[in-house]
C-alpha cells in the first residue's frame, strides 16, 4: 500500500477493488472474458498540473485528472471532485462506476471522472476560481458537449460548474451550455439538480419500503455526510416523516434517538459551517455514526466508511449508498452474510446524475422544464432501474449491487459488442 493511500480515508485501492467486482459481475451473469478485460481499463486518462496564483502573489501548483472510462454507449459523463486525498486510482475506479451507473438508468452516456488534489476550504474565491479555470484550460480538448460532460462532486458546486462553463465558452467563441451540468440556473441549470441526488435516493427507499410492505415514516435513518446529498436527503427524509437520529459532516456528528430538528441542523452548518454543536443533540463521531441502532443507515461522504472491521458491528438493516463505493467487497460479504440489504451507489446516488442528463438535453435544446416534469422524468427512470434491479435479484439469487452492476456490464458489453471492435 502506498503512503499515499495509507494516509487518506481509502484503505484499500479502489480501483483493484473496482477491477475485482467487474471480473466477479463477469462470472455471475456469463459475461465474455474478452469483454470483461477490455471494460476493465479505463480509455483515457489525463494528468496535468494546475499552476495558479494565489492571492499572496505566490504561485501554487496543484495535481489535476480528467479519466475517461467507457464511451461505448454515448459520450462519457461525471464529477470533479476536489479533496486532498485524491488520486489517480480513485478517479479511475470513480470513472468505471459512473459508466455502470449510466446504463443502469440506460443514458445516453459513458463514464468518466475528475479530481483535483486539494482542499478546496482552504482556498480562497478567488483562488478557487483560478485554479478551476486553470485545470479546465488544462483539460478543454478532453471536454465538451459530445465528448466529456463534467459536473459536481465532492468539494465542488454550481459555482465551480459556472467557471467551467464560462472558461470553455469563452475559448470557444460562443456560450456551450451542454460542456458542464450541475450549472446554476441564472446560465442553463435544470430546476431540480440540486436535490436531484438526495431525492434519487429518497425514490429507492421509498420503492423498497413498497416492497417490504412498510412505510418511509416508520423508518429511523442516520446520515453521514451534510454536503449536497447527505443534507438534501435529511431534508427529504424528514418532510416524509422518518425519524432522522443523526447526522454528521467532516468534523463530527451529532445524534438524538428521538430524531434530530433537520431544518435547524440545515440552519446551524449555514451559521457556524458545521452540524458539530446543534441544540438538542449529543456529539459522536463519524465511526460512531456507523454503527448507530437505526432502520437506514446513509452514508453521503467519502468511500470505504463501511469495511472488513466495523461491517460486524452497523445495526441498521438497511445501507443506501449516497456517497460511491462507501462499502468495500468485503464488507459487502459480511452484511449479506447478516441479511442487511445494500442499496448499491449506482442505484442509490443515480438521481445526479439522470437530472444531469436532463439538464444536457435541455441545453442542447435552449427549452427548459418544469420543476415537477424533472422529478416525474426522474422517479420513472429510477423506480424502473429499481424494479429491474429487483427482478435480477430474484433471478439470480445475488445481491442488489451485483444485479446493479450485472444489469450495467450487459448493456456497456452489448454496445461494445454491437459496434464492433476498432479497427
Ligand atoms: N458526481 C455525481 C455522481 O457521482 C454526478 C455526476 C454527473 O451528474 O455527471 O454521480
């Protein structure tokens, strides 16, 4: 294990694990061997260096990556994220899930994944704005509307999707609304984006409580993560009734087992920028978080939260993966193993990126939608890769997230397949 890997929040690299599931997925549903080696590399990758000017008059140089994985089913789509410990394998391993998880909702798109190596919370705006249209500089060739469709991930947001836009169109000659989606909606955002993911994953707990015969207002949730999803979904929750019992960010959580005031937790991180502190509540950690006694149990932050050594002791009986990869495979096998249901990442978090896809369309058309027509769109796309997801389940006597990704390797495998190999 490198230094690097052994100093982040990733325990394991998650691309060999990300590797490691595909060739398992390849097994399972009978999948050409040939296939399989070919989607388990990614097309593209692309390094560069950031340099910017900081507001000192020094000048910092930060790492940056742009990974395209699979383009086979449309042009490859996915976040930037910007955190410290980001590296080239996690970019890559994020980029092969994006391509699942796109045609698992059967987009129009292929995966792909950026990050830069930094903390964005240290940077001021202005610094922040360099450096993203430095890096964006960096990777125009690699982007563009039916090329590579960036858009938010962890330690990014609207305003960082904005610069993008705004640096692309102005080397281009003219505004590109479809280069970037998760845009505000003052320069061609889609109603809906922001909540998008949180309300993807409110679908999928709602369609498995339909199934289970129970209601989303008997559940206790926790929550790991008050970034966009984690805090969307607290919100989502909570105005469905559900007992939300705690909920957590990066320097700590907070918990009452009779449910937590989510507004005021929304109000209190816009007040002191943490959940850390709110009336009413006892502190805990985020590893606490894990291991509350709950119905659902959210994680919306970083990979690998749930592993080998505290899979044994999660109470809630069921997981929805807000955040990529917050399970390892050998987590994975301890919670099957206690019957506790996984709603996989490329089912649970897809909500992004279908409203992403709709923002595209919208821009590539100049003709926006509704509110209430997005959130319809985006329920039928994911209650129907729901079902579907359901029904391999059944068929194979596997798990969610290996019908999930059987479902999304098929299709990625017949595209290829059908368009035939190069030269
Ligand atoms: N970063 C989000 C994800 O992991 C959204 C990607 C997108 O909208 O392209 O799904």
């Amino acid at each position: 294990m490198s230094e690097a890997v052994a100093t982040s929040h990733l325990r394991e690299n998650p691309y060999e694990l990300a590797r490691t599931q595909l060739e398992h997925v390849g097994e399972v549903f009978g999948i050409e061997p040939n296939l399989i080696r070919v989607l388990s590399h990614c097309k593209k990758v692309v390094e560069v260096s950031i340099p910017f000017q900081r507001d000192d008059g020094t000048v910092g140089v930060f790492t940056g990556f742009r990974v395209t994985h699979n383009v086979a089913r449309g042009p490859s789509k996915g976040g930037i994220r910007y955190h410290p410990d980001v590296t080239r394998d996690e970019v890559k391993a994020l980029a092969m899930w994006m391509t699942w998880k796109c045609a698992l909702m059967a987009l129009p798109f292929g995966g792909a994944k950026g990050g830069v190596v930094c903390d964005p919370k240290s940077l001021s705006e202005k610094e922040l704005e360099r450096m993203t249209r430095r890096y964006t500089s960096e990777i125009i060739n690699e982007i563009g509307p039916e090329r590579d469709i960036p858009a938010p991930d962890v330690g990014t947001d609207s305003r960082v999707m904005a610069w993008i836009f705004d640096t692309y169109s102005m080397n281009k000659g003219h505004s590109v609304l479809g280069v970037v989606t998760g845009k505000p909606l003052s320069v061609g955002g889609s109603l809906g984006r922001e909540e998008a993911t949180a309300r993807g994953s409110l679908y999928c707990i709602q369609a498995l409580a339909g199934k289970r015969g129970q209601r989303v207002d008997e559940y206790t949730v926790a929550i790991q993560g008050f970034g966009n999803v984690g805090s969307n979904l607290a919100r989502l929750l909570h105005a469905e009734g559900a007992k939300v019992v705690a909920v957590s960010d990066s320097r700590g959580g907070v918990y009452n087992p009779h449910g937590i005031d989510v507004p005021a937790a929304v109000e209190h991180k816009r007040e002191t920028g943490s959940v850390v502190g709110l009336a009413g509540t006892d502190a805990i950690t985020n590893e606490e978080l894990v291991e509350l006694p709950c119905d659902i149990f959210a994680p919306c932050a970083l990979e690998q939260v749930v592993h080998a050594e505290n899979a044994d002791r999660v109470q809630a009986s069921v997981i929805c993966e807000g955040a990529n990869g917050p399970v390892t495979p050998a987590a994975d096998a301890i919670l099957e193993d206690r019957g506790i249901l996984v709603l996989p990442d490329v089912l649970a978090n897809a909500g992004g990126v279908v409203v992403s896809y709709f923002e595209w369309v919208q821009g590539l058309q100049e003709y926006f939608w509704q509110e209430d027509e997005v959130n319809a769109k985006l329920r039928d796309i994911v209650a129907r890769a729901f079902e579907e997801t359901w029904q391999t389940r059944e068929r194979y006597q596997t798990s969610l997230r290996m019908a999930a990704y059987g479902l999304a390797v098929q299709r990625v495998a017949e595209a290829t397949t059908t368009r035939g190999l190069y030269p």
